[in-house]
C-alpha cells in the first residue's frame, strides 16, 4: 500500500511541475502578444481622427 501511494505523488508532482512550467510558458507568451498589439495600438493612434 505504501509503495502504491508513493508512485501516485512522485506522478502528482512531475505533472504539477510539468503544469506549472506549461502555464508559465502560457504566460510569457501572453504578454508579449499584448505589449507587441499595445504597441501597434499606440502607433496607428496618430492615424485616427476623432
């Protein structure tokens, strides 16, 4: 019983990394989308007349 529950958290803990690497990557990526867009945004709003 207790090697079975040792094998379920060493699998628990490389998937919370693996997770946790994945939403980091997720993130960083996000915000370089937005600065890129913010950026052209700031650009073109010269180009808009009100």
């Amino acid at each position: 019983m207790d090697e079975h529950t040792y094998k379920v958290l060493g699998a628990t803990g490389g998937l919370n990394i693996a997770f946790g690497v994945i939403s980091i990557v997720a993130g960083i990526a996000t915000g370089v989308l937005l600065i890129i867009s913010g950026g052209k945004l700031l650009s073109a709003r010269k180009k808009v007349i009100i």
